[in-house]
C-alpha cells in the first residue's frame, strides 16, 4: 500500500527509515527534542531516529550515524553501537551490549547482556545480577524472535535465523538457526547453480523480492524448522519463488533423477537454554527466516538457490566427482616474503640514513637520542644479523655500557641530567626518557652479549611495602598507559637485576610483591587495569595493558589473567575509529593491539576452535593489507600519522616497531614462517625468563 503524503510520528516510529526523507521541519525538531529526552550518558550520531513509543532508559548509549530505535523498543544499561545499525519495533536491548557497523536486528527480538545468577541458598528474585556483555561485530543480520544470552560475541559478517536462541560466541561469517543456535554453513560459500538468483527474503511467504507487502491468495503452507535469516537456501519443503526443477527440491535426488547420497537430518532441537530472563524462550519458535520488516538497503544480496547435491564435496550437480586439486600457493604468503626480501636489501642503507658521522638519529635532521641507537641494534639483528656497520660490536657495547650511571643504575638521554628518584623511600623514577631506557638499552646490550653492567638500585632496594605503595598511587584512571609504562620499566629492571645476583635477598621480593598486586587488582570484566574515558575510549587501558604484560607477564613467561575477556576489550578497542579509522593508526595503537592478542591466543588456542579467532585473524589480515604498502624503499617505515611519538616521517622508530608488529601479525595468520625473521630484542615474542621462583 501507499504511504500516506506526509507520514504521522506513529508511521515514523514503526518506518524509521522512512524519516531521513519524508520528514518535515516540524517533525525533525520534535525528533531532536526526543533525543535530547534520552537520559543517563547519552551520545546520539548524526541522522538518527529514536521513537517516541520506545522505551529508552539507559546508563550509557552511545548510537552510530545513521542508526535507529523503532516502535516499542526497550533499551536499558550500556549500549554502544557502530553506525547504520537498526533497533526493529520490540526489540529489547539489555544490559552491556555492543554493535559494530551495520548491525540489523529483526523485530521481537532481544539482546540480553546480563543474568541472574542461581545458587540455591535464595530465591531468583535475590540473586545478584552479573553481566558479561555481548558483542556483535560488523555487518551482521540478526532476524526476528531471537535471542542472545549474556557473555555471547557475534563474528562480523553473521547471519542469524529468525527464532534462533544463541548461547554460544559465532565466528565470523557464519550463517546460523536453530534452538540452541548452530552454524549451518559459512556465508561465503560459493555455490554450483543453474538456478536464478532470488532475494532472500523472497523465500517468505508474502514478501515480494522488493520486500514490501504484498497479499498471498492461499493460506502459508506448514511451518517448517526456521531457515537462517538471509540463507540463500530456504528450507526444502518451501522453495516458494524459486525457480527450480521439481525433482531437484526431492531430498537424495540429483537433477538427472540419479540416486546420490543424502545429508544428515538436523538434529531435534534442544530446549531452550536460559537467556538471561525468568521466562524462558519458546519451544517452538518455527519462524520463517528474514523477519526484519525493513531489511538493510546496502545488504541486499541476492544469492543463488541450489539443489542439496550442491552440498556435498566432491561432487558435481550431475552426480560425478570432481578431481581434487592442490591449492594454489597464497598470494599473500607471497607477498610477506617479498616484503622480508626488500627490506632486507635496504636495512644497511635505512641506517646509513640516520647515522649522522658520530650517532644514530631517528631521521635525518633530528637530534641524537639513545632510543636511536638502540632502534638501530635492533633493526640491524633483526634483518641482517648483525651489528650496525657504522661501528664494531665492542664499540656499540661499550657507547651503551658507558651510558648507564654505576651508582644508579640508570640511563640518562643525551645532555640531560641523571634523572632524580620519586621518593627517598624507595629510590626509583617515576617519569621520563630513562624509564624505557631500562627496556631499550637493556635488550640492545642483551643483544649485543654483555647485558647491562649494573642493576638498577631503585628498583633492587624495594620493598614490598614500597612497591604495593607506588602502584597503589599510580594514575589507573587519568593516566593507564602511564601507569603501565612505569610497570613495564619496574618489572624489566627486576629482570636485569635477577642477572645480577650477589647472594643478598635485595630486590629477590619484588617480582613476587608485583605480580600478586596485579593479579588481585585485574578486573575480572576486561581482564586490564584501570578505566576507559568518554574522550578517549579504552585507548589508556589497552596500550597500558600492553605495556604492563610486556614487561610483566610476557617477559617472565606467566599466564595473563582472564584472557577472554582481555581478547573482548581488545577487539572493542580496535573498532574504536577515533584510533583505527582509516588513516589514523600509528605503530604505538596497533602494536598494543596485536601484541595483547597474540598473547593470549598462546592461553585460548590458535586454531579455528581457538576463542573469537575468526575475527582476530580478519583484523591481523586487515592491517597486514595496510600496513605493507606503508614501507618507503630506502626510508622504512613512519611511526604514524599526527603529532603522536616521532610523527610520519619515516625514522628508526617507526621501523622497529612497525617491523615487529608485521611480524605479531603474521604470526596470529600462521604466517610468520615467510618473513624469515623473528624478533629477539624488546618485542621478543618468547619470555626472557621462565617463572619468577628460583633464578639467579
């Protein structure tokens, strides 16, 4: 039926995508007024819609561009969400939940990222709530009646059936259904068809493939078990509006009428599991598939019906088998091991460029810094295996040796003063260039053979007391990744000063006193520390993570804790696209992100059953994509763009670091084999201990 000339506030609430074109001035300045309404910690994009008739109560909403709240929505808790994402009418959306980019969620159906817990001392009703939250990727369609249970992550590019209850995480790409939700296939999958292609949502009854209403002049046959939600292959007892052979929809039969053998049935469907609500979801929920009333006009994809023959590997539509063939070898293999290969042939010259006649600078013009000549060892071991030519191995060892003050410990940047401890109480710095100089020239004289020549006192002489002190007061807060860096330069030191046992007990308590504030202190949510901010996001809390785990839990070989949830936060970080929008990464946020990943796909598994690794490897592949391109032949790599660190110019700086993410990455795609490197100074891949009990 028509739309009426100018659409009521009623039409809009259940059409929203109707709003951005119909509506008059009047009516946009109502909706603004709404939206002003919305209470608690409320951001709302850019040509958005909320009705008026839902009802949205949250803590936190964070609503995309172009994204809407339709009719009769229930909104509470914390909810974040990408642009061009949809709230049908009588969706319920609770909890913590998070959307990525063009999320559509089919009417009556429910997101519920909380739980009551069941323990039998107390009736339900006094249960403490817990909230793991639920995250959705990009690009998913979730049709209608389903449910998602608490602590659920939804892979990008997903499609879910309608009346499907998801109680488990879903890689990306998967197309699922069913009661507990399975995944029935992988939505790339290219099908063998003579068939025409249909839409969808085409296989409903009553929808025309334009998708709007249209009358049906017979009843709707028997409701069969719900299809997935945008799958191509509708059930096969209700091909409606698709063209196909009658004996191709008979189960076990080819085209040519040929026996074949058949699938296995779907198993019965088992009861339904609790979804975070009292009332538990229905048994029987046989709906048809796409019950979104506005599906996505940019996710139209037609896809192309095939007979069950098509289904099974190895074999033809006419009934034959198909020769195996071998794979053809991985262009993108190939294109890391070219990468390697130039970058090898350029090391020597990259360094010649920032060698000044006397010391290293990041980059031509610069000033000399002790980073640079560490930068420099290690871009020399890493690609060439060797020392920078520009001095002999013991010439290298003694510049660096000399740098570190004996009394001290520490390492002061070029014509600046030794750096003054924080507090007498405990002797250690707080700030500044020679807290990574504990890390950089530690590792470039590691290295280079000898180590440091001296422990660092502070650091030695600590008590417990002091320590738990200093790390109480550090700013978890304003400041994580400050905080991190001071437990990354701590926690390194102890590494260094274990080399130099003298028989004392001094500074034998302080990885002890370290790691178990830490792991009292670790929110057992995020698996991090400290808090993210409305300005920056979880930015501080991930790059600390990295800094503090670095030094911490990776270079003594220990177990993170909670590495779930630590895999979670960091793939919500990464779709932040105040850090990762296209043309905004530098080498500090990537690094931070796939160094925290890689660690704890060593705790959950690497491989297709390891923990949301479907959507860790398409991140890894999406920068290595970017990233390659970046080198410039001669000049490496630059740090990043903006004023962040030494800015986009090519340099030393930019080229350790970037050199070791490409290597993190590629090894999360089991694909580091083809760089013929492996990073051995401060982005080691492997513990530089084992353990914090009896080394010496």
């Amino acid at each position: 039926m028509d739309h009426p000339s100018q659409p009521s506030v009623r039409h809009f609430d259940h059409c929203p995508w109707l709003f951005a074109d119909e509506a008059t001035e009047e009516q946009r300045a109502a909706q603004r007024e709404v939206q002003r309404a919305v209470g608690g910690d409320t951001g709302i994009g850019e040509r958005c819609y909320v009705a008026e008739s839902a009802a949205v109560f949250p803590d936190r909403l964070r609503l995309g561009d172009d994204s809407y709240i339709a009719a009769h929505a229930y909104v509470t808790g914390e909810l974040d969400t990408g642009s061009h994402c949809t709230l049908n009418p009588f969706t319920t959306v609770r909890g913590n939940v998070v959307l990525g980019q063009g999320v559509r969620i089919g009417a009556h159906t429910s997101l519920l990222g909380f739980n009551h817990s069941m323990a039998p001392d107390r009736p339900v009703f006094r249960q403490p709530l817990t909230s793991r939250g639920i995250r959705v990727g990009d690009d998913v369609w979730i049709g209608s009646h389903v449910i998602v249970v608490d602590g659920v992550t939804i892979g990008d590019h997903c499609v879910i059936g309608a009346g499907a209850v998801v109680t488990r995480d879903l890689p990306a790409w998967s197309v699922a259904a069913g009661n507990p939700a399975r995944v029935l296939r992988d939505r790339r999958e290219v099908r063998e068809t003579g068939t025409a292609e249909v839409n969808p949502a085409a296989a409903v009854s009553g929808i025309r493939p334009d998708d709007s209403r249209t009358p049906t002049n017979r009843p709707a046959p028997h409701a069969e078990p719900a299809a997935a939600a945008g799958d191509p292959e509708p059930a096969p007892h209700n091909r409606q509006g698709v063209q196909v052979a009658a004996t191709a929809a008979a189960p076990g039969r080819r085209p040519d009428d040929s026996r074949t053998p058949t699938t296995h049935p779907t198993p019965h469907p088992e009861p339904a599991a609790a979804a975070g609500d009292p009332e538990p979801a229905p048994h029987n929920r046989q709906a048809a598939a796409a019950g979104d009333p506005e599906p996505a006009p940019h996710n139209r994809q037609a896809a192309a019906v095939d007979v069950e023959v098509a289904d099974l590997p190895g074999i033809r539509p006419g009934g034959g088998r198909t020769p195996a063939t071998r794979p053809a070898p991985d262009p993108r293999a190939a294109a890391l091991a070219v990468f390697a290969d130039t970058a090898r042939d350029q090391a020597a010259g990259l360094l010649d460029r920032c060698w000044d006649g006397d010391r290293y600078v990041d980059r031509p013009g610069a000033a000399p810094t002790v980073r640079a000549h560490c930068d420099a060892v290690e871009i020399a071991d890493l690609l060439l295996g060797a020392v920078p030519e520009h001095l002999s191995a013991e010439e290298h060892i003694g510049r660096l040796s000399g740098l570190q003050d004996p009394k001290s410990g520490l390492v002061p940047e070029f014509g600046e003063p030794l750096p003054v401890a924080v507090a007498d109480a405990d002797g250690f710095i707080g700030e500044g260039a020679a807290l990574y100089h504990v890390l950089c020239v530690g590792y470039a004289l590691d290295l280079l053979g000898p180590g440091l020549p001296h422990p660092v006192r502070g650091v030695r002489d600590m008590t417990a007391r002091h320590i738990v002190a200093r790390l109480e007061a550090l700013p978890w807060r304003t400041g994580a990744w400050g905080a991190g860096a001071w437990i990354d330069s701590l926690a390194t030191a102890a590494h260094w000063n274990l080399r130099h046992d003298d028989g004392s007990d001094h500074g034998h308590g302080t990885p002890e006193s370290l790691f178990g504030w830490l792991l009292t202190r670790a929110d057992p949510w995020t698996g991090m520390w400290g808090s993210p901010s409305a300005e920056e996001g979880r930015l501080q809390v991930v790059n600390g993570y990295y800094r503090l785990t670095r030094g911490s839990f990776a270079q003594f070989g220990l177990p993170v804790p909670y590495p779930e949830r630590v895999v979670d936060a960091v793939l919500d970080h990464a779709r932040d696209a105040r850090h990762f929008g296209p043309g905004r990464e530098n080498a500090c946020n990537v690094l931070d992100v796939a160094h925290p990943l890689w660690l704890c796909t060593q705790q959950l598994g690497r491989g297709a059953d390891g923990y949301r690794s479907g959507e860790i490897h398409e991140w890894a592949e999406r920068q290595l994509t970017t990233v390659l391109p970046r080198w410039q032949d001669g000049r490496g790599f630059g740090f990043g763009p903006g004023t962040a660190g030494p800015g986009p110019a090519p340099g030393l700086q930019g080229t350790e670091m970037w050199l070791a993410i490409v290597w993190y990455l590629a090894d999360l795609l089991d694909r580091s084999g083809e760089l013929g490197y492996r990073p051995r100074g401060i982005h080691r891949p492997e513990p530089a201990r084992q353990g914090i009990a009896g080394l010496s």
